[in-house]
C-alpha cells in the first residue's frame, strides 16, 4: 500500500531541508527523500581519511541567509561560525595582498600598489554594497513573470515594479553589473591589476567565465552578498559544513519533519495535469499533493517527467540551461598547513592565513579561463586555498590539518583524452602551483580526495558538476531561473514545485530558495 504525506521534498541537501523544515512548521506532514546515505547534499561533513573530516563540497559559510538561521533555531541546533582571517593573496616575487572588511587595512594595502585605488576603494566599496542592498532585498522576492500573460502575472509584476519603484538611477548599476565583464566594470574605478584581480577572483568561481567575459561582473556581487563577519562575510562552521545541514534537519524533525535517506527517486508521478507524488528506485510509491524538487532542473524537468507532461518550450528552454562547470576541489589531509613564502603575521596583522587566493593579475585569471575555453585544464589555475583545521579543532587530529583547494578551470569534458587517465597529471599540476607559493608544502601530503567536475555530478547530481546547478548570467536569473514563466518556484504541473539552487537565486549555502518556495506552496495551500 502506497505511502501518504501531505508534501515530499526531493533531495535532502540544505535547500531541501530548509524547505522540508517550513513545511513540517506550518502543520503538513512533510517528507524528504535523500538518494546518498548522508543528507546536506553540498553542505556535507565527511570523514573521508580516518580522523580527518572534510567539508566535501561547500567548504565556507557567507551566503546563509539570517532569516533562515533565525527562523530555524539554527544555534540551538549546533549552528556555529568561526571567523576566517582577512584574505589574503599570495603574489610572485614573495609580494603579498589583503582584503580585509577593514577599510583602513584593505586601503593600506592597496596603496601598496596604487595610491590611487586605495583614495578611491571607500567609494567603490559604497557603490557596490548599494547595488548589493538592492541584491538582498531581492533574494527574498518571487520573480514575477513580466511578459504578463495573464491577470495574476500582471498584477504581481505591477506590485513588484510599485514595491521598487524608489530604486531609480541605482537600477543601472545592476544593469552593470549583469551585462559588463568583471574587468571592465573594476577598470572604471582601478589601474592596478593586483587590486582588481583581488575583486575580479570571485568573478571565475564556480562559473564557466573569465575576468573579461560579459556578464561576469555579477558574479562578484552574488559571492560577497553575505551579511556576516569577514572580508566577504565568509568564515568556517565549526565541525565542518555538514552542520549547517543538521542543524536545518534537528530543527525539521523537531516539527516531525521525516528524513529518509537512501531513497532515490525514480519518477515524479502525474494524471491530469498535477502531481500525485513521487516513485523510488525500489518500486516504493509514496502519494502526496505537493512534490517539491531540490534537485536541478534538468533532473526535475528532463528525467523525473516524461517530457509529454510538460511544454514544448519549457523543455527547450531547461534542454538549453547552462550548466557546464569547469570547477575541482582537492580536499587534503596534511601534516602541515601551507606556509606562504608572502606572508607575515607581523605585516599582515593576523597570525594566519586560512583564507587565501592563488590567482595575482586581471591577465592569469584570464589565460586560466582561456585554457579551458579550448578544452584543456588551466596550465597555471586560480586556486583558493582555505585552512579551517586552524580555527577548528574538531576536524583533524591534533597536530594534523585539513586544507581545502578550490579552484579552476577544469572542464566537465577534456579535449583530449579523459579524467580517467589525466586526473593524476592534473593533480601535479595543481600541488605545483600551490608548491610555487607556499613551498614544499605538497611534501606534508598525508591522504586527499579529488573531486572534478564529473565527480561533483556523480555524488551530488549537479549536471555537469556545476555548483551552482547553472551559470549565473542575465539569462539565466530572476525572471529567467531556470526558465521563463517558470521563475516564481511553480511549474506547469499543479502541486509541482522547485526549492533548489536551479531557482532564484542560485547556488551558494544560503537557503534562500528552499525559504521562498516553502512560502509559495504555503500560499498557495491557504496557510
């Protein structure tokens, strides 16, 4: 006899969590389905070499939301951040640069380089976080659909455009923002391409783009958007990204949210134009009215649903969403952290540095994207090299470390040959550059996992590895994630609905589209 839940989250990552944890707070009998035998999806800790535990994927907490740490008792829950040092970018020749939240520290060190960028980075730093005020308030908006098809679109879009009528002439700085390249948009502020490399770094991260592509100025507003502590709001969480997971789920199972893992979906079940719940890989039916997705969209729209369910141009339109990542990770158990030929408690101001960046002029960032542009792995890669073990002593064995490397470019598909065979050859690569600016550190190696892009995919089910679940370009955001008509967390199907990073307002530990999409079917059940 089939299973009966008022609602079923597919994928028990934090997006699906947090949607799961607002469903079972507002009375529905709520269930989220896992397909691993560990739920957080992204945001996961495990102990991948005994005694050292990795954060897998996500491996810094900026982009959680307050409202959803407020509103899920996320510090009673075990929910604790550490703070990361400055940032701190490791430059040839032994040189140095820091990114502080400081003013008076950043400018100090910018001047290092340019007087003038650092007279004019208070400025520039005003600009940006006006743009990114306008940002936050978004995030927690449903798109509304502006072609207005209907009374109910029109009405939402009028609303909309009145709520935000006062923004004005600051409308164009998002214009900017979403249709200039990283560089051109630092260009029109600083001469110095260490101090817009420090800015324009974020504009690669997890995006299949360089510091002059267009439309890859946004990017760098999507990752300093957090609200907390730190250069960029980023810090650690204590034992490790997973936390952020169980605290949403003890949180959930607190309202009896029910979690079952090593559950994989096999279909989303339909008759008459709605949903009517889901089927499992072992044959298990479980019946409800509401099905929401954590999933990405490709999986949602293109595996779970034969696409006879749903239209022709929504098909299209998720067939053609972009999600082709070149980003890797390389979680590493050492003996050793990596010690800096650049740095300098002294100078620098703090005794470590667990937040760093390997990536020093506009021009390497560029010929790294370049490389893989053509199909092969950047020869010299951006890395960014966090060292949490040194603030969290819960992660590692005393006296031993856990680092974690992210970077790019890798591409999803090498030009030649493939990762089944590359993959060492690219690990070389990757603890050579890392060598070159903290020497011999690769001699400290006790044991590392290596995740590319076809990895990502494999454990997690992003298409193609992308840790957003799909770029973030104009295209591609508010009115246009994933798809037009179907940004407002809705689908075609009645009681279907989307609660993950494929959803305004993308990928990042932030839990915003598993809040926002809790809310619509809440409103839409009368709650």
């Amino acid at each position: 006899m089939a299973e009966r839940y008022d609602a079923v989250i597919i994928g028990g990552g934090h997006n699906g969590l947090t949607c799961g944890a607002y469903l079972a707070r507002a009375g529905l009998r709520t269930l989220v389905l896992e397909r691993r035998d560990v739920i957080g999806g992204a945001a996961v800790t495990e102990e991948v070499i005994p005694g050292f535990k990795f954060s897998v994927f996500s491996y810094l907490m900026s982009l959680l939301h307050p409202k959803v740490i407020a509103d899920l008792e996320l510090h009673k829950h075990g929910f604790e951040v550490l703070p990361a040092s400055d940032m701190f970018s490791s430059l040839p020749g032994g040189d140095h640069l820091v990114f502080s939240d400081t003013m008076a520290k950043t400018q100090a060190s910018f001047a290092r380089f340019s007087e003038k960028d650092a007279a004019i980075y208070p400025d520039f730093d005003r600009y940006l976080m006006e743009a990114a005020q306008i940002v936050r308030r978004l995030l927690l908006e449903t798109p509304p659909d502006p072609s207005c098809r209907d009374w109910r679109a029109f009405k939402q879009t009028a609303q909309f455009l009145w709520k935000y009528r006062k923004i004005g002439g600051k409308l164009f700085r998002l214009i900017d923002l979403v249709t200039m390249s990283a560089d051109d948009y630092l260009s029109e502020w600083f001469e110095s391409t260490h101090v817009k490399a420090a800015l324009a770094y974020y504009s690669g991260i997890g995006t299949f783009a360089g510091p002059r592509t267009p439309g890859s100025a946004y990017v760098i507003m999507h990752h300093v958007m957090g609200e907390h502590a730190g250069a960029g709001g980023w810090g650690f969480v204590r034992g490790g990204m997973g936390t952020i997971t169980q605290a949403i789920a003890a949180y959930g199972r607190g309202k009896e949210l029910q979690i079952r893992t090593n559950a994989a979906v096999a279909s989303i079940d339909t008759t008459g134009g709605r949903v009517t719940g889901v089927t499992l890989e072992d044959g298990t039916r479980i019946v409800a009215s509401v099905v929401a997705s954590n999933v990405s969209a490709k999986l949602t729209f293109l595996k779970f649903l034969p696409e006879s369910a749903l239209p022709a141009e929504l098909v299209r339109d998720v067939k053609t969403y972009r999600t082709f990542s070149t980003a890797f990770k390389v979680n590493i158990a050492c003996e050793r952290l990596p010690q800096y030929r650049a740095f300098d408690p002294a100078v620098c101001g703090f005794p470590y540095p667990t937040y760093a960046h390997i990536g020093p002029t506009i021009e390497y960032l560029e010929r790294a994207y370049d490389d893989a542009k053509w199909g092969d792995w950047s020869r010299d890669p951006f890395i960014t090299p966090v060292a949490p073990s040194f603030v969290d002593d819960t992660i590692a064995p005393s006296g031993k470390h856990v680092v974690h490397l992210f970077g790019g470019h890798a591409p999803y598909t090498l030009k030649e040959g493939g990762w089944e065979t590359r993959k060492p050859d690219f690990v070389k690569n990757v603890l050579r550059v890392m060598d070159e600016h903290a020497p011999g550190f690769s001699d400290g190696i006790i044991g590392m996992q290596v995740l590319t892009p076809p990895d990502i995919e494999a454990r997690i089910g992003s298409p193609h590895g992308h840790i957003f679940h799909g770029e973030l370009n104009i295209d591609q955001l508010f009115f246009a994630r994933p798809a037009p008509h179907w940004a407002d967390y809705r689908s075609p199907l009645k009681g279907l609905y989307q609660c993950g990073s494929s959803a305004h307002p993308g990928g990042g530990v932030g839990g915003v589209p598993g809040h926002n999409a809790a809310r619509e079917i809440l409103r839409d059940l009368g709650r």
